[in-house]
C-alpha cells in the first residue's frame, strides 16, 4: 500500500508511524499545516517533523505554506467552529488531492492519533474525500497509544508544543486555562485488514 499520512506535528506521528511500520507499512509524511500560528509555532513544529523523519529515514514532503492571512479571514465569522468550518477540511482536502495527484493508494492522518481533536468529525470527513478523490482512507483509531506516544515523543526529545495549533487555540489553552484532559477509547484495534 502506498499510503500517504498528514501529520500536523512530529510528536503525533511517533505512535502513528510506529503502528504502521509494525504492519509492514511505510507512511510517506506530508506536511501541510497553514493553520498554526504564530509564525515561530509553525517553524518549530516544521522544522521538528523533517528532523524526526530524517532521523527515522521516512519520506517527508513538506507543503510549506503559513496561512495566517487566509485562516483569519476564513474563521473570522466563526471562531468557534474554526477547527471544523476551515482547519480540518483545508488541510484534509490538500492532503487527498495531493494523494490522487502523485499515485497514493490510500491516506491517513495524525488527527486521528489526538485525544484532543474532534475523531468522529475528522473519520467521516476523510470519509467524504476518500469518496471524492477516488483515494482511500486508512482509518485506524491511534488514539488508543496516545500517551505511550507521547511518551515516546518526549523521550525523543521532540518539540512538546502546548496547545493544538491556531492562536485561538492557544488563548483556549492560556488565557482560558482549558486542561481537560479527554480520556482514551477502550477499543482494541484490529490491523489483520488494513491492506
């Protein structure tokens, strides 16, 4: 399978990675990422996946574009549906299209990996690009080794960052105080048929 994963930081691609090389699968990474902000936030978070994916020697494609400019005018009229309105379907949608352009069997992401993130909404919205490219969608639950990978992350010594991307996110994060910490699914995955 020639698959292509979205990873929006290295620190979640570690379990991600880890699981499908345990099943024989090579990811290629690809970064696209134009909703995190500020401009040293992306940086760091950029520059860190290409060292860790050299380090690991995985392919990497990086997409380098930082859109703060588009993200504000685009989320402007509803922040609080931001993730959902604009920051998963821009990133998703490039990452299928690049799929279907360059020959990719299937696709993933490391949206799938956080607890953070809104899974069911991300499953079914790959879901829809899978069905509009004519790519698959690899869906595996990696949420269920969020903290082994985040262990493993930290061990790395890879870039921790705080808050999941955008500059509301952080004011979510700091001014807000917002810690919750969402707990595990209890499924076991299944990977006999992920090919």
């Amino acid at each position: 399978m020639k698959l292509l994963m979205h990873a929006c930081c290295a620190p979640c691609s570690v379990y991600c990675i880890e699981t499908l090389r345990n099943q024989d699968i090579e990811p290629t990474v690809y970064w696209y990422n134009p909703n995190i902000h500020p401009y040293k936030e992306y940086e760091a978070r950029r520059n860190c996946l290409i060292e860790y994916t050299k380090k690991i020697n995985i392919n990497c494609i990086i997409e380098d574009e930082y859109g703060l400019r588009d993200f504000c005018k685009n989320v402007i009229e509803d922040i609080d549906n931001r993730c959902t309105n604009y920051c998963y379907p821009i990133r998703l949608k490039k990452t299928f299209e690049y799929a279907k352009e360059n020959g990719y069997d299937a696709v993933t992401t490391t949206l799938l990996y956080s607890i953070y993130q809104n899974h069911d909404y991300i499953k079914l919205l790959c879901e829809k690009y899978a069905e509009e490219f004519g790519v698959k969608f690899l869906y595996i639950d990696f949420r269920v080794g969020f903290w082994e990978g985040h262990n493993k992350a930290r061990e790395e010594g890879l870039y921790m960052q705080k808050y999941c991307g955008c500059v509301f996110s952080e004011e979510d994060r700091y001014y807000y105080h917002k810690k919750d910490k969402p707990a595990l699914p209890t499924v076991s995955q299944d990977f006999k048929n992920v090919t």
